[in-house]
C-alpha cells in the first residue's frame, strides 16, 4: 500500500479543519545569529508585521461528492426504475439502496457522510458540489451524478455508499472503472490511484477491514455501473461497509463514527490530489 503522508496522517486524523501549514519565520543562516527585530523607540509602541495566511492544500481544486441514492426514491418507483444506457448495458435510472435492521438506510447515511466530506475539504480550501441537494428527494439518474462530475472538471469525484450483502460478509471494498471503449477510458488509471488513495486512507482512519466478500484487498473493478462509465473524471465508488452485517451497521449508526469514516475519505482525496 502507498503510505499517507506524515502531514495528512497526523494532522489530519486529529481535527476535520484545514491540514495548511503553519508559516514559520525566516531560519537564520548556518553560524549567525538570528536576525533580531529594531527595538521600539522610547515611547512607541513597535508595529507587529503583517503575516500572510497560510496557503490551504486544496485551493483551486473543484471536487464532487456523489450521496447515493436519495431518501424519495421509494416514492417514486416509475421513475427511478426507468432504464437508461450505461454503454455497456441498459440500468434504471436509480435505486432505493439498502438499510441495516433497525431501518437507518443507505441514502440517509450516504447524505450525512457526504456533507461531513464537504466540509472537511472546505476547510481545506476545495470548492465542492454534491450531486444532489437534499435527502427527501428522487433522483437524480446515475447518468446525471456523472455528468454534474464531468460539467465541473472536477478534479476527483467520490460516489459514497453502504452495502447490502448477506449479514455475515462485512468490510469495505472500493469500486474503480474498466475501460470499455467509451468516455471513461482515459481516466481508468487516475481512477486506480484514486481509488488506492481512497482504500488506504479509509483503513487507516477507520479501521474497518477489506471486505471479506467482495474484491481483492477491498479494490472491485466494474464496467457496469454509469457512475463510472460515463465519467471523463477520475471516480470511484466506495462501499464504506455492509449494513446488513451488525457490526458495520453499529458504526453507521453511530455519528461520531460517521466522522471517522468521513476525515479518512477526505484524507484518502487530498492524498491523491497532492500526491
């Protein structure tokens, strides 16, 4: 696995606010003495120079969080089951996704994880767009979400999701794109190194294991899903666990846990942006 850098893993995983450096003052040079400032004359106060602020990680960088699945969906099941063309099959537009026993689905947590993302990287100087704008809606088709990626050129896009596998498969898996003779071809690599990006700095952060099921060390390669085939955007999936399995559903559930999984997906995306 590539190592995260000291910086991200260390000031990173202690606070959600922005990882820029602290401006240090001008070292003196090898056997002198520090340059000492003018003494204030008699009865002035001296004047204290003015300081540039750090330069945030992320500035200038647009990134796209993708929430799956929306909390309307099941109301609308003609709509989100209309099919549309993914290239390499035909797929419905969305779907209601999954939820663990007690009921606390996959679209709920995927919004609330995407919107801790956000602010993490804008406090760390990204302009971030999410693919949909609330929790109670429908939609939008995967066919959009890749689209909102590729109108902004964004510079990584990360589709969130909780899986809904038999209760004893637990951990997590990354989904990265083949290439499939279509729009997606020329980022299949950059999406690797995202996705690697992505599957160490979750581990690290969370502790969660690879999955047990799916994938080989938690990395899944697809050419069905249009999230990925129809992004000209290095994309990848993250299934951030199962939650049909009781012990991924109880840190879903758990807002503070939330947190966790959301500082190390943030971490995993400015790895892979300043790599």
């Amino acid at each position: 696995m590539r190592a995260l850098p000291a910086s991200v893993l260390t000031l990173c995983a202690l606070t959600a606010a922005g990882c820029g450096g602290v401006a240090q003052g001008d070292a003196a040079a090898p056997g002198r003495a520090p340059l000492q400032a003018p003494a204030a004359s008699a009865g002035k106060t001296a004047t204290k120079p003015a300081t540039t602020p750090a330069a945030k990680p992320l500035q200038g960088l647009t990134i796209v969080i993708d929430p799956g699945h929306n909390g309307g969906n099941y109301r609308a099941p003609k709509q989100i089951n209309q099919l549309v063309d993914v290239l390499t099959k035909k797929k419905p537009c969305d779907t209601t996704g999954t939820d663990t026993v007690s009921g606390y689905t996959e679209a709920a947590f995927s919004w609330d994880v995407s919107n801790r993302i956000k602010k993490i990287l804008q406090e760390r100087g990204a302009t971030v767009k999410l693919t949909r704008s609330d929790n109670n809606s429908v939609g939008p088709c995967i066919t959009e979400r890749a689209a909102i990626g590729n109108r902004a050129k964004a510079a990584a896009a990360l589709s969130v999701h909780g899986d809904g596998a038999a209760k004893s498969d637990h951990g997590f898996h990354v989904i990265m794109p083949k290439k499939i003779n279509g729009p997606v071809d020329p980022v299949v690599g950059k999406s690797r190194a995202l996705g690697v990006a992505i599957r160490d700095a979750y581990l690290r952060g969370t502790g969660i294991p690879y999955s047990t099921y799916i994938g080989k060390n938690a990395l899944d390669f697809r050419d069905d899903l249009g999230g990925l085939n129809l992004s000209t955007v290095p994309k990848v999936f993250v299934e951030c666990g199962n939650m049909k399995n009781p012990g991924d559903a109880a840190k879903f559930e758990d807002p503070r846990f939330r947190q966790k999984m959301a500082l190390a997906l943030a971490n995993g995306l400015q790895h892979y942006l300043k790599a």
